[in-house]
C-alpha cells in the first residue's frame, strides 16, 4: 500500500502547483516567494488572511514533466529583517489516463 504522504506530495504532469503558507509567530511577515528550482518559474505569495498567503505556479511546459521531483523554496521575510527559507519536494507522477480527463 502506498504511503499517504506519498500520495498527498504527488502531482499529475500538466497540474497547476497551488501554493498556501501558513505564518504565525510574534513578528510581522512582509512577503513569501516561492522559486522552482531549477527553472525560471516564481510566484511573490498574496496574504488572503491574517495567517495565511496563496499563490500558484503554473506554465503550459508541466504537461512535459513527469517521473520527477519538483523542489520549491519557499522564503519568508520579516519586517525586522529576518529570512527564512523551507524546501518543499512534489513528485509528479505520469498518468495517461489522467491526461484523456485534463481539457486544456
């Protein structure tokens, strides 16, 4: 049986990568960007709540990846000027039947 973190950290080739953070603590949050390493693929995050920021990373070139890991950076800055950053790995998966389904 596959492992659900497994499942819930894998993507269909071609799927829109929708980006949430969720952001507490004492200190004030001035933005969170998001890069996919390895391309030139970026998102500047939009705050929707007092904690939490969304955005999305798409390009029409994912319907060509697949069977491989996606890693994105996610880094916050703070209005004190702190940094940090979180890495993310997705793994796409391959799925042709997935793909009769997708109108693009």
């Amino acid at each position: 049986m596959q492992n659900v973190q497994d499942i819930v950290n894998s993507h269909f080739n071609g799927e829109r990568f929708i980006l949430n953070a969720y952001a507490t603590g004492e200190f004030e949050l001035d933005s969170i960007h998001v890069e996919l390493m390895g391309t030139e693929f970026e998102s500047d995050l939009v705050n929707s709540s007092a904690e939490k920021w969304k955005g999305y990373i798409w390009d029409e070139s994912f319907i060509n990846f697949s069977d491989r890991d996606c890693i994105f950076k996610f880094t916050a800055l703070y209005d004190n000027g702190i940094m940090l950053e979180d890495d993310v790995t997705v793994y796409i998966v391959r799925d042709f039947y997935w793909m009769l389904h997708r109108g693009f």
